[in-house]
C-alpha cells in the first residue's frame, strides 16, 4: 500500500503497523545505493542541530580540517545516509551535511561532490534506515543550509 508520512511518533507506528499487517516481509536494513550527489542538493531533515557531534567533537572543528585539507569529504567517515522524499534528497545525517554545505560556502572553488548511500522513499522497507527518518523528519519538505539553527 502507498504510504504518507505524517511527522509525529503515533503515525510513524501506525505506518510500520499497516505495512507489517499487509504482509511487507522486505529484508530488515537492507543498504542504499552507494552514489554521489551535490552536497547543495541535499536537503536537512530537521530544522535545528546541535553545534557537536556524539563523540564531543564541534562541527566547526570538522569544518576547519576540511577547509584545511586536513580532512577529505569523500572520507567514508562523511558518506550520509540520504532519502529520495518526493523530488528531494533528504538527508539522516544533518551535522556531516552541515560540515560539507559549510565547505562549499566557505570554498567554491570545490565541487560539492559527496558520496552518499541512497534511499528512495517509494521502495518502502522496514529497516533502521527508514526508522531514523521518519524519526527525523519534522517537515516533510526538508530544510536548506539557511534555515537550520546550530544550538
């Protein structure tokens, strides 16, 4: 069945309930299509990130060592998890993004080309993936690089 997203947990639940019901038995975390796109073609899937990553390390230090040539954007550690979302792509991993936007910005004289592993929204599987964004998105249109507050 064709699904639609509604940005709230209780929906996320029933989406995941309806599918299983109608016998969706698609293999769990099955991988995305290895690609590359344009870093400004990739859309963030929430409105505000924080200024650090998990590790405590500040994104404007990773930013600083790409602009430095002291770290590659096509480093596997950089490759982001991205949703095909209608026409968008839509990105799960929202503070590499921002470091690889913020690249561009800072130095144009750089392609913009990331990889990234593809998702596509109408190949609807149940998988730690898709979890993430649904999670994730609380807009379905996706945000640009001039929306989002670093908090």
């Amino acid at each position: 069945p064709e699904m639609h997203c509604q940005p709230l947990e209780s929906s996320y639940t029933a989406t995941v309930t309806a599918c299983l019901e109608e016998g969706c038995s698609l293999p769990r975390d099955k991988p995305g299509t290895a690609t590359f796109a344009c870093c400004e073609d990739i859309y963030f899937s929430q409105s505000s990130i924080k200024a650090r990553f998990h590790n405590g390390q500040l994104m404007e230090k990773r930013i600083k060592q790409l602009i430095e040539g002291d770290a590659d954007p096509l480093d596997p550690w950089f490759k982001l998890r991205v949703m095909r979302f209608g026409d968008r792509l839509v990105s799960l991993d929202n503070r590499r993004l921002y470091c690889l936007q913020q690249l561009k910005q800072r130095d144009p004289t750089w392609d913009g080309q990331i990889a990234v592993e593809l998702y596509d929204w109408r190949a609807f599987q149940v998988n730690a993936v898709f979890e993430t964004f649904l999670r994730q998105l609380n807009d379905a249109r996706g945000f640009a690089l001039s929306e989002i507050v670093v908090r």
